[in-house]
C-alpha cells in the first residue's frame, strides 16, 4: 500500500485539466432537423435575401401612398380593387394610379404598389375601397432582404445551434450544417467486485452503478458515451482496455484509484502516458487520478457511486463542455438554511449533499459507497477548504441535482 | 375578413389551455442507460440489501473491535496477520481472537471480524498487525443494506429520473424501467407559401422555418415530435392532416391564424371539435387559437417566424411539460438596463427581445416576420399588459434564449 501524494486543491486540479483539454476538432454533417443543441463549425453566410421579395406584412390593401395624400377621415380617397392576392400567390396585374389590390399577409406586393392599408382602416363600397388618411411610403410591407440579407452572416463558428439560429437556417433554405462531433466518452468501471447488470451476483459481488450514473451526466454536458465492459483489477487489461479504445476523446475509469495495493489507476497512466494529478482536496473524490495517453485524457474515479457522480458534476462536466465548446452553464441553485451544525473537514473542499424541506436543508450523506446519498437529495452545497463548521441555521446555497 | 374574437390575456390562455392538458398516461419500457431524463411510471421496491455483505470502506484492516480493547500509543496492541481479501474475493477464513485480515474498500468482511482499522492508524511487524487503540465496534464497516435495504422504496412514480436515481435502480440491479412515453407532437406549417426545404422557391414563396424552430423548442422540453408535411389552406387539406395524425398527443399548426380570409385555424378547430380561445392579448403572437379535438391539444400558431417561436417558449413549453410530467424549469434570466426608451401596447403583454452587450439590452425586434429578430438576440424581456413605456436605463429581467 502506498499514500496518495500530495493532495492538490480543487481550482488547481481543475486548471490542470483545462491545459490539458482541447476543443474537439473533427467535425460531422447533421441536418438542422437534428442540430439543435450543437456547435456550428462553419460560419454560414447567406447567398439569398429573405424575404425574397417585397411582401405584406398585414392583412389589407397594397396601395401606391401617393394616391392617398389628402385623405381624411371627413374626405375618404376611393381607390379601384383591383386583384386579391394570398400568400403565395403571384400578382398578375401591377396596380397602377387610382387602383389597389386586396392583400394577406405575406402575400407578395404588387408592381406599382409601395404599401399597405390594414383592412381595418378602411370601408369597401361597390369595387372600390375608401382610404381615410394619408400613410407614409412603405407602411406595413417588408422590403426584400429586411430579415436577412444577401451577404449577412447568419451563424457563427462556434456558435451554439438554438431553434432561432436553426430558423434563420431555414430561412435562408440550408438543409445541413457542418457541426462539431461531440466528444466520445469511453466509461469503464473497473474491480473484481464490479457485476454486470442482468448477471447474478456472486458473495463479494456487488452490481456496477458508476457506468450508469456517468453516461446520464455525461450525455446532458454534450458527450457521446460509450459503455465499456467491466475491467478486473490488472494493469494489462487496462491496458489493453485503452489501446482497444484509441478512438475515444477521453476515458473515465472508475474504481482502482485509491490507496490500496490493487489501486492501479496512477500506475497505468504512468506506464501508458502521462500522470497529471492523483489525489484531490475533495470530499468525497479524494482519490481521483488524472493524466494524458496519447492525446486522451483519462480520468481515474473513486469506485464509491457518491463520490464518482460528484466528481462528475464537479469535474466531468466542465471538461466535457469545453470539448464539447458548450458554454458552461451555472447550476441550479437555491438559498436554504442548515437543518443543524455541520463539521467538515478543514483543507478539503466538501460537497454535502442535503434534502430540501421548507427552506431548510438536512444533510443526505450517508457514506460515498452509498448512491442514495445523492438519490435520495434534492442537491448539495460546497463548504470551502477553509471552513470547518456550518452552525445550525446558517444560509447556505443549494445546487439542485 | 373577420376581426379576431375577444383577445384574453397570456395568463387566462395559460389557464384554459392548463385545464385541457392531461398528463401523458402511456407508457413504454426502457433499459435504465437510456433512462436519463425520463419519467418513472413505476414505483420500484428494492427486493435486496445494498450492499449484498458487510463491507469495509476503508483500505486497512478487518479485526474484532473487542481484541483493540486496552490499545493506546504506547502500549499497541499485535494481532496475526491471516488472508488478504481485496474487493470482489470472498473470505476463506473467520478471523478468530487475537487475529485480523488485511482488507481492501469493498472487500467482504471476513466472518469474525466486525470493524476496520485504516492502514495509516497500524504498523506492520512480522506476520502481526499493531493497533494503536482501541476502536469502537463498526468502526468503517458498511452493513448489509446500509444504502439500500429489502422493501425502500428506490423510485417512485413521477420521479424525474436523474443519474442518482439511475443509479440507485442499478444499484438494486434493475435493468429496465417503465417510464411514461413523451408526448407526441405533430407539426405542421400551413400556408401555400411555405416551400419546404430542398426545393427551388417559385415566387411568392419561402421557405418552412417554424417546423425547425418548433421543433428545437418542443424536443428540448421533452416531447417527440413528428414533422409533418406543409399544407395548404384549405380546411379539406387540414381536416385530412388532423385526421391522418389522430395519434398524435398535439398538433401545432402554424399559419392561418390571423383575421384573413383564409384564416382556417378556428374553422378547422370549430368544425373539428371544441374551440377554446382565438386571439391572445400578447405581442408578437396574438392571432393564436387553442382548441381540443378528439381529446388532442390543437394549437394554431401565427406563421411569423419569431411570434411562433415566442409562442412556443411561452405557451407550448410549459403545455409539453406538464403533459411529459416534466417540471418547468425557470428560464435563466440576467438583469440589465434598457439602452433606450421602450414604448410598448398597454393591454397587451409583450415580449422584445434584446441584444447583451455589457449588461446593457438593445431591443433586437425587427418584425415578427423576421426570424432574425430572435437569432440574432440574446434573449427577452417581458412588459406586462399595464405598463406602456420603459425608460431609457430601467433595469428589466432578460430571459436568456
């Protein structure tokens, strides 16, 4: 058995792994049917004007504005009513002096005419319709090219795909966008005592949770998982594990970092690459192993369900999101006050997960090898390394799970 | 051409549409790694102990807390050395009086034993293990079924299933769960104008963005939805439509909406079924039916890119939640001061959107004909109905998009 070494913060391990961490480049082409919530890797600049042609943005009448200087509400101007015009449908006649057409909205203004009259404002009497005030030129119509013009850029590289830039997408008539492949996550959970699910649990065994609770907050950050097989405790099957998985952007170990003979993770990344960190002021986590493998980044977890899935929230996440070029976003978080004192460990930053009641937080944690610590919270809070006592009532911010 | 009946508030719509909107009650059964996100429609009672044994949490030493009685630093107490026991191996031997069993997190504790010692509180000394003192029986042991006993219950009907709760089903070895199915949504843009992507615009047209934009909207708040051909304004066109789709949960239609002529979505909903409401006092948006037909939700939504697209966050987000079982999260929001004066309708409520620039929010509204009125904002900010200007450096919520 050996110690860990020298335990490093939690800012300073994750500033270690953000040298490490590359956005992916490689990149896929995916219909903007199926792009929402991915990163643009192309800045998209339109060839069209859209709209493409002058159109009405009312329902009403497309009049010339001059033919309706001095009218009044006392001396209504008559003008001739000339064709209808739906949405869609091509004006076949240009509506000249004296005369006007009846429009819908969106319909294609026609020649000759320069606005729109809402229905509204005016009287129909016998083919003719009465105007009652003088509008200015281009009331009420959408020149061609207002939304989005020939030679606008329309996205970004690196800009986040939401439904209003999928829109503007569709509006210029652009099937496919050139997007960032998500960052391929391999997880492994390794550990003799480590089961299968649907396999029958052998004395010692016990079922293998951290693949499942990784994939979940794996795949909300932006990454595509990939669920490995159960790996045993020996350096070579880890080993082999890695070379077998080349193609992933990172591997997320869990199990075999901690300070027993078997704790293998350090030892493997030392033979195969290059450790970074092994060891974190954490609480839970303490154990945790980070290090680079040929451009991989690979990360070994404690085994402990609790303290793998908040290492996950607390470090995973942050580092799949810059590969994946997501932005951040700050957890969901409410005030609450403690239930009672609580102790923590001075020099560890502790994460305690709590259940929410009323404005008040209870504390949750039963022990890191317990997942209901966290299944069973509504969310958790972070005492510092310098803080060593929370007093009974004290505020404190809840990050929702 | 007919006047939009009377327009009721956004929060009278919300209500109405709230009294309609049931709960999905259909249910499918998934593997709990594709669970994540989805809703139990089950109540899951643990049938085992978790874990199976009692197990060590430490990296040490497996010895009867009796035989470290009278221990202190100066006078340690020796107990022989028996088996190693890792994780996953099953003990071979009870540790009788006077003996302990090297152990490893996780391991099985050997029959005899009751307690663990942490291997840094011990010294090693040929073949005998020195305690330094004396420790209280349990001592770093996890008992049989300490997170999870026989009958908790690990989920509950209506649980949101996050990776905690994924991990809890794994942890009592469960591999499938049933969850309520998503709430079917067909979408459907109506207007002869509408092109859809992949085809040459003739003129007058353009091309389909709302099913785009609705269907980014609608998938991120949990519904499956089913793009539907574009069709045209005939209320034959839209009775098939409805009627080829009767298995759909809800249909959005946008389009056809507004006071024109070939306004069909309250005819086709009249005629079809029960018209709820028709003409909402919000800007942009106000032109949108609500109505049920043949127990299915039927929206008509306006056919301006950004006001359906601001009808889908405002209206149908919360509508697809609530029948997905999914609770609305509040959008994220930052506060910022209008960089110029805002008039706005009284009566209505109205949401602008708005550019960020250094915590400074420039209106970003072009026309709701635009979808760049909202690609190329950052988010909205909402006046409600009685207020009709906002100065210039007001401080206003911004909703982030």
């Amino acid at each position: 058995m050996r110690p860990l070494r020298r335990l490093i913060q939690i800012d300073e391990a994750l500033s270690l792994i953000r040298k490490e961490t590359k956005p992916i480049t490689r990149l896929e082409i995916v219909s903007i049917a199926d792009a929402y919530g991915r990163v643009s890797a192309e800045e998209i600049v339109s060839r069209v004007d859209v709209p493409p042609f002058a159109r009405s943005a009312m329902d009403g009448y497309a009049v010339r504005a001059s033919d309706t200087y001095g009218a009044s509400k006392l001396k209504p101007i008559s003008l001739r009513l000339g064709e209808v015009l739906y949405a869609g449908s091509v004006p076949k006649r240009k509506v000249k002096k004296g005369e006007c057409a009846e429009i819908a909205t969106g319909a294609m203004l026609p020649r000759g005419a320069d606005s729109t009259v809402k229905v509204e404002d005016t009287e129909r009497k016998e083919g003719h319709i009465l105007f009652y005030e003088a509008i200015r030129r281009g009331q009420f119509v959408s020149a061609r090219g207002t939304d989005i013009s020939r030679r606008t850029r329309v996205v970004s590289k690196g800009d986040l795909l939401n439904p209003s830039k999928i829109g503007a997408l569709a509006a210029i008539g652009r099937e496919m966008i050139k997007v960032y492949s998500k960052p391929l996550v391999g997880v492994a959970p390794t550990g003799n005592e480590i089961a299968a699910l649907g396999t029958r649990l052998r004395p010692g065994q016990v079922y293998n949770i951290n693949s499942y609770t990784l994939a979940g907050a794996l795949s909300a950050n932006g990454a595509d998982v990939r669920m490995l097989d159960i790996v045993g405790d020996s350096l070579q099957e880890l080993q082999g594990l890695l070379k077998r998985n080349r193609d992933c952007d990172m591997i997320v170990f869990s199990g075999g970092s901690s300070v027993g003979e078997r704790d293998l993770m350090a030892d493997l990344i030392e033979v195969s690459g290059r450790l970074v960190f092994h060891g974190v002021a954490i609480k839970p986590g303490k154990p945790t192993v980070f290090g680079v493998v040929g451009g991989q980044l690979v990360f070994g977890m404690p085994g402990n369900p609790t303290a793998c899935l908040s290492n996950a929230y607390v470090i995973l996440a942050p580092t799949v999101r810059s590969m994946a070029r997501v932005p951040l976003e700050p957890p969901r978080s409410v005030i609450a006050r403690m239930s009672k004192r609580v102790v923590s460990t001075k020099g560890r930053t502790h994460f305690l997960t709590v259940r929410l009641e009323g404005g008040v937080a209870h504390p949750a944690f039963k022990e890191s090898g317990a997942i209901t610590s966290m299944a069973f919270a509504d969310g958790y809070i972070v005492i510092p390394a310098d803080v060593d006592l929370l007093v009974k009532g004290e505020r404190v911010t809840v990050f929702l799970l």
